[in-house]
C-alpha cells in the first residue's frame, strides 16, 4: 500500500483570494442499478494527541477510541493552519460478489464544512494529501491497493453558511479478504480577523464501484450504500488562531516610544517595534506564528531598511529561531540619523510577515507606522577635536615602542564642514581619511612615532570651512616615555665566593634595585636552587633598593646558584639576574688500625708486632698537623704531617705479643684553618702461649725399688697448662718404651695420662719422656723421667756349732752355735732374723745389712 505523491487540485489558492466568490464544480452523479455487496466501509479522525498536526499522521490500528481514532473534535485540540488527518477504513469480504470482480476500484466522495455552524471564521478548507500507511496495523492484504485524490471543489464561496468542499478519493487494486485504511490530511483555514463558533464537518458521502476485474469500467457506477458518515470538530469558539500585529514607535532614549516626535537636524533616534502575538478580542487563543520575517521598514523618503527580531523560537521543530509563539511578543530597535537641509516630516511604514503553518502555508502580515518631525536649525559651523597618545591621554609608553596619536573630529555644528587640516605643533605629520564632514560624522586622523625618554606633550589644531566660515579646535595629549629597568647583586654569606662548613647555616642576599626612570611592581627574586626568598616588598620607586634573602645549610663542595629578580611596569617584565657561590667545606678524615695486618688475629706469645694505622683524608680540603696516638702508649710513627684530600698514608708501631687478649685504639687528629678533624679505630689480638707439661711415673713413683724380673709401668700425665689447645700430641721415650695416649688434643688445662710398660733388669734404670704438640704453626714440648733400682735379695747363713762344721762335742758340754750371714744381694735387708729349726734361740747382732754386708 503506497501514498500517492501528489493531489491533483489545491484550495489554497482559492482561499488565497481571501473571502472573495469562488467558482465551483457541482458534478452529476448516475443512480447506480445496483448496489455491491461484501465491503463494509468505516470513517474516523485520527486520535489528535497521536501524530504532528503541523504535518499530519495516525493510525487506525486496533481501532480504540481515544486512542487509535477519535469519532468526534474539539476546537481546543487544534489551532489555525494545523493538519486534520481523517480515515477512511475499506475491509472486504471473501464472497463471490467480491472475488468476481477483483481487482476492483471504489470512488469515495467527502465533504467538508467551508464555514462553521455558528459565527464564521474557521473552514476545512484543503485536502493536501490522501495515502495508505503500510505501517498501519489495521492494514490486510498485498498491499498494491492505490489512494488518488481524484478533484477537489467547492461548492459556494469560503466563510458562506452551506458551502463545502468537496473531495473524490479513488482506491483501487482492492481484493478479497482485504483491509485498506485510506488517510486524509486536511488543512484549518482561518480568517484572523474573525472569532469562529460553532462546528465543522467532515463527512463521508457515499462510496461507488467504478472499475472491476482491474480496468474494466463499471457504467453506471454500482453504490455502495452504507450511509453517510460524520466527524465533527466543535466549539471552534477554543480554536487557537495566530494573532500577528505590530505596534512601532519612535524615541530618543530608550524603548518603547511614542507614536509622533519632533526633533533637531542630525539627532540620533531610535525605531521601537514589537510584533505580538496575542488573542484578537475575540475569545479565542493565539496560535503560534512561524517563519516569521525580520521587520521591513520602508524608510519613508529615506531608504528603506530591516531590522532583526529578538524573542522568536523554534516553535515548528526545524532548530530555527524564527517563529512566535503563542501569546509571544518579539522586539527589534533600529537607531536613525537624519539631517534634511529643510524642516521635514517623515512617516515611514513597518511591515512583519509570518505563516499559519508549514505545509501550503497562508501567509499573514501586520504594519504599523511612527511620524518624525525634523527641525533644522539656523547655522552654526563647529568642530572638535579629541587628541590621544596611544588610545589615552598621559600614558606611559617604552622608550623605542611605537607611538600612534588618534585625532578624533566630530562636526558639532549643523552645517557641513570642508578643507578640514590637522597641525601638530611638534612637526608630527597628521593624516586625515577624508576632508569633508556631514553634521554629526566623525573621523580620526592619525600620526606615527617613536616614544623618546621621559616626558613628552603635543597639540594637535584642527581648521575646518563652513559657507566661507572658519572653524578650528586644539587639543594637547602627552606620553611619557619609559625605560623600565632592574639589577640584582647576589652575595653568599655576605661575598661572592665563600668557603662555608659543610652543614653551617648559608645565607643567601639579593639586592634589587630599581635602575628605570619609572615604578615597577610584581617584583619578585627567583633561585634556580632555592626555593623560598622573602623580600620586604613588591614594589620599588624610582632608584629604591631592596634586600631579599634566603637561607639553607651548606652542602659538600662547590655549590653555585643563580638570582633572577623580575618586575612589571604596565605588562612588560624586566629582568636581571647574578650568581654567587660557596664550596662546603669537609674537614674529614679516617683511620684504620689493625695488628700485624689484621684485627683480632692470634700472636704467638713474645712475637714481634707491627700495628699498622692507615690514615686518609675523606674530606675535600687539604689537613695539615696530622697526629697519631695509641691509649696503650705506643709509640706511633707517620711519614707525613700533612694530607692533599683523598690523599692517604700509613703510620707505624712496634713491640711483642703479650698473653691473652689484648686491644689499643688508634686515634688521629688534624685541621684545616680552625677547623678540626679527628678519628680513632680498635685493634686487637689474642697473645697465645701454648704449654704443655709432663710428669712421668714408675710404677707411680719417682724411683722405686722393683724386683729384677717385675713387671714395670710408667705414666706420662700430659697437661696443657697454656691459654690455648694444642694438637698433634704424642709422647715419646729415650729408651725405646713404646707409649700409649688416649687423645692427640688437649683444651686449656686439660690433662691426660699416657702410658708404657716394660720388666724391671737390675740395678739402676733411667729414661726420659718427652710430649711433643702443635698450635698452629708452633711446636710445644716437655720432658720428664723417672727411675727405678732393679733389685735382687739374696742372704747366705755359714752355721757353725763350736766353729766348726759336724764337730763331736761331748754330752753335757757347752755347745756354742754361730750363724754367719751374709748379705748377696744388690740392696739392703732388713728386718733380718735367725731361727733354728731347733728351738735354739738365736741372737743376731743386728738387723739390716748392706750389700756384701756380713754378721
């Protein structure tokens, strides 16, 4: 289902002609023979509040009332120059009357009220397009169905009670089982001048078969008779209607004027419009306006001109600011000079176009007029002048910049004046554009430059012809010519270089002084380094100083930073900028002392030492009195007093390893100037003395007495009487005794007992043991031995009885028995006694002997 491009007749033409008569159609329609049967026919408007009235639109769709479609209007839901859209609903049926003839096409005829049932005012009064909405949900079929607005006439003239306009709509491509909705756009008309009441209708006719089976005609046209169907619109008497009008005046000062004013020759007025749009008297609303026109004013005797408004809006949606809305009122002014060389009266017409709407517009206008009545006065030539250095008068100007005098001249008189020329008294060359001036103009003649130093004033004397009458004016204006200009001296510590202890206070000044011819401001002092600088002030006088300071802790070595003192003079910066520098200085130096190359090792106990103090100065300056001390009394010697920086050297003492732990602290001092430097540094060693002892025992004794062939047992007892452990402990024995250890080390005190074993031989024995043992590298050793008397014990008896051995002694005689003993062995008996196996008690001189003794 398509719509069709175009209408084949238009209206708006006809209503274009206002409310003059019109000519119109009145056709003549056949009864028809017959009546088709199977198409059911349905009209409606389009729910208002459901499309754009200013282009049209709805649905059918579901069909609801009030929200798909609507069976009856009302004038407030529409305004003039809005857009009715109507439809028409065709559905057929799938019966042999209907699937005979199809293809088939039906012609529908409407009408539509030319003027309202009550007072006129308001008309239906164009068809401006007839489709079919494929989007339309209410839509069945193939969609090939055509709607072609066939003619549109009228049947009496416009706002003439029984007059209508009459629209034929064919549609065709119409099958079985189909639903087509036709729509109708029609346009409001208005006449603004009137206050429509009343209704309006818009009215479903009749409908007729004109073609069947695709293009066969049907003659005479069968009907469709269905009865007419109604929609109407009322109570026009709330039908918004556009309400353009335009009201000008004319002012002096400021808007709105007044209708007539008289004025001088050559005074400047003001042209007030308001264009409004309001109610008409009448009871019904104002309408929106749109595309409304700038103000054409036609300048009475003068040249016309146009004015743009102020206070339209976009009221039609196409993001232009050109329309007026309901109840709106838009303004423009238009400032006119005016200078007649007799007494004149001027009445000029203003005129503002606008549109009901946006499609087939009517178009609406309004006018207004003002009277201004101009008085020209008796002659009175003059003129002035308005002299400016640079666009002021007085100003400060850089030396070397350019300099421009202005030379405003305004005929103040109100005639016309010629040969106008410009002198300056100091020779400057003044060039003028033009050498005429009309009352009131204005012009600006200029001269060029170069600003000098300090002060400087010209006078500028304009002359000027009116009718043979000489007129002139001076005026002076002056510059000064200014040098702006700043230095700084920076100090650190109070000199440009400086030596400064590392970690002291630095304080850095900045002395500003203003060296121009002018004040400057905003000063301000800068360090590339340094961040906060107070200064007292910010302003400086003509030669006025100032001293700016900040402050900081030195740093290690050469440090230099750079001032900038900036300043302002009336938005040019002057600038200047010093350096200063300090080196911090480090008096510094370090030690480092260790024993016989190391620090903590062991010294053999007695063993020569060698301390050694590395001095080196790890400061930047140069030390000088360099002196080594050891706390034990040591005597330290170094082989310079002196150190350059980074410089380095090793002092030296002497002496020998004491016992046990032992630590001296080496310590030095130097200076630069008064500056003192110092350190210290420990050492230590352990003085090691490793001892063992030996106590050698036979049988547990020194020298004991032991029976030849006995067994004998000597004892080593190894003990480690030094203040460190030895190892690799062994015992040894001069006479080849073979000695057994349990351990090979031995802890401080600790003690062990070796042994070895052998058999007593006689007589005296002796042999010696010796321990052997290590500490690191030192060997330690001790000896001892011990002896024994390898003794024998024999005794010999010689018994005698009276001297002699057997002898034959007679009974009863004494008998006098003797023992002689003697002594064989190696050593003295004891406890020697004879007994006699006899009984006979035996009496022994004594009781010990000594070798080879007898008795």
């Amino acid at each position: 289902m398509r719509r069709t491009g175009q209408k084949r007749n238009s209206i708006l033409s006809i209503f274009a002609i206002a409310l003059s008569t019109l000519t119109f159609l009145v056709g003549n329609v056949p009864m028809a023979n017959a009546q088709l049967k199977g198409v059911t026919l349905d009209f409606a408007a389009a729910e208002p509040t459901s499309y754009n009235h200013l282009v049209g639109g709805g649905r059918w769709n579901s069909g609801i009332l009030n929200t798909d479609i609507a069976r009856s209007l009302a004038g407030s839901q529409f305004k003039c120059g809005d857009i009715v859209s109507y439809l028409s609903k065709f559905e057929m049926d799938a019966s042999n009357s209907i699937t005979s003839i199809e293809p088939f096409t039906i012609s529908s005829e409407f009408n539509f009220d030319l003027d309202t049932t009550g007072q006129s005012g308001a008309i239906l009064g164009d068809v401006l397009a007839v489709s079919i909405d494929p989007s339309d949900s209410a839509q069945r079929g193939n969609g090939n169905s055509v709607a072609t607005l066939v003619s549109e006439t009228a049947s009496g003239p416009i706002f003439t009670k029984g007059s209508v306009l009459s629209a034929v709509v064919e549609v065709s491509n119409l099958e079985q089982n189909e639903v087509v909705v036709v729509r109708m756009d029609v346009k409001i008309f208005c006449d603004p001048k009137l206050n429509p009441t009343g209704n309006l209708q818009a009215l479903f006719k009749d409908a007729k078969l004109t073609f069947k089976n695709g293009s066969t005609p049907v003659t005479p046209a069968e009907p469709i008779n269905q009865g007419a169907k109604t929609v109407p619109m009322k109570e026009l008497g709330a039908l918004a209607i556009p309400q353009l009008s335009l009201v000008k005046t004319v002012t002096t000062g400021s808007c709105p004027g007044v209708k007539s004013l008289t004025v001088l020759q050559n005074t400047e007025v003001r042209y007030c419009y308001s264009v409004l749009n309001t109610t008409n008297g009448g009871g019904n609303p104002a309408a929106p306006i749109y595309n409304v026109s700038d103000i054409s004013d036609d300048g009475g005797i003068f040249a016309e001109f146009s004015v743009a408004l102020t206070g339209l809006s976009d009221q039609d949606g196409d993001g232009q600011l050109d329309d007026l809305a309901a109840g709106a009122t838009a303004t423009g002014e238009a400032v006119k000079t005016y200078n007649p060389t007799i007494d004149t009266t001027l009445l000029n017409t203003a005129t503002v176009r606008g549109f009901d709407s946006i499609i087939n517009p009517l178009e609406l206008n309004a006018t207004d007029s003002a009277t201004l009545i101009i008085e020209v006065p008796d002659a009175a030539p003059s003129i002035s002048i308005n002299k400016l250095t640079n666009g002021s008068d007085g100003p400060f100007i850089l030396v070397g910049e350019p300099v421009v005098w202005s030379y405003q001249l305004t005929n103040t008189g109100n005639r016309t004046l010629t040969n106008i020329s410009v002198i300056d008294n100091q020779g400057v060359t003044v060039v003028c554009p033009e050498t005429t001036l009309a009352v009131g103009q204005s012009i600006t003649c200029d001269a060029n430059g170069l600003a000098i130093t300090g002060p400087y004033s010209n006078t500028a004397t304009v002359s000027a012809v009116s009718e043979a009458t000489i007129v002139t004016a001076s005026d002076s204006s002056s510059y000064f010519g200014a040098a702006p200009s700043i230095t700084l001296l920076k100090k650190t510590n109070g000199v440009d270089s400086a030596e400064v202890p590392v970690g002291d206070s630095v304080t850095w000044t900045y002395l500003v002084t203003n060296t121009g011819n002018v004040a400057i401001d905003s000063v301000v002092v800068t360090d590339n380094l340094v961040s906060e600088i107070t200064c007292p002030k910010s302003t400086l006088a003509i030669a006025e100083t100032m001293t700016c300071s900040a402050t900081g802790v030195a740093d290690k070595g050469y440090y230099e930073n750079i001032g900038t003192a900036r300043a302002n003079f009336q938005g040019t910066v002057v600038s200047a900028e010093d350096s200063s520098e300090y080196y911090g200085i480090e008096a510094k130096i370090s030690i480092q002392k260790t024993t016989n190359g190391q620090d903590g090792g062991t010294i053999i106990y007695l063993t020569p030492i060698e301390w050694q103090y590395l001095v080196t100065n790890t400061g930047n300056v140069t030390l000088s009195n360099i002196v080594v001390v050891d706390d034990k009394g040591l005597t330290v010697v170094c082989p310079f007093t002196s150190l350059a920086q980074g410089e380095a050297m090793t002092c030296t003492a002497s002496g020998l390893a004491g016992i046990g732990n032992y630590s001296n602290i080496g310590s030095v001092t130097a200076s630069y100037g008064s500056l003192l430097a110092s350190a210290n540094d420990t050492s230590s060693y352990f003085g090691a003395n490793p001892v063992l002892t030996l106590k050698k025992f036979t049988n547990g004794e020194e020298a004991p007495y032991i029976r030849v062939g006995d067994p004998v047992n000597w004892t080593y007892l190894v003990t480690n009487t030094g203040n460190v452990t030895v190892g690799g402990i062994s015992v040894v024995d001069d006479q080849g005794v073979t000695v057994t250890c349990p351990k090979s080390v031995l802890e401080i005190s600790e003690a062990m007992t070796c042994t070895g074993s052998g058999t007593a031989t006689l007589g005296w024995y002796r042999n010696l043991g010796t321990v052997n043992g290590t500490f690191e590298q030192t060997n330690v050793s001790a000896q001892d031995s011990s002896t024994y008397f390898g003794y024998t014990v024999s005794i010999t008896v010689d018994k005698r009885t009276n001297g002699s051995d057997n002898p034959t002694i007679s009974a009863g005689s004494p008998v006098v028995w003797t023992y002689q003993v003697k002594n064989n062995s190696n050593v003295a008996v004891d406890t020697l006694t004879v007994v006699d196996d006899q009984g006979v008690s035996v009496t022994c001189p004594k009781t010990s002997l000594e070798p080879t003794e007898e008795i």
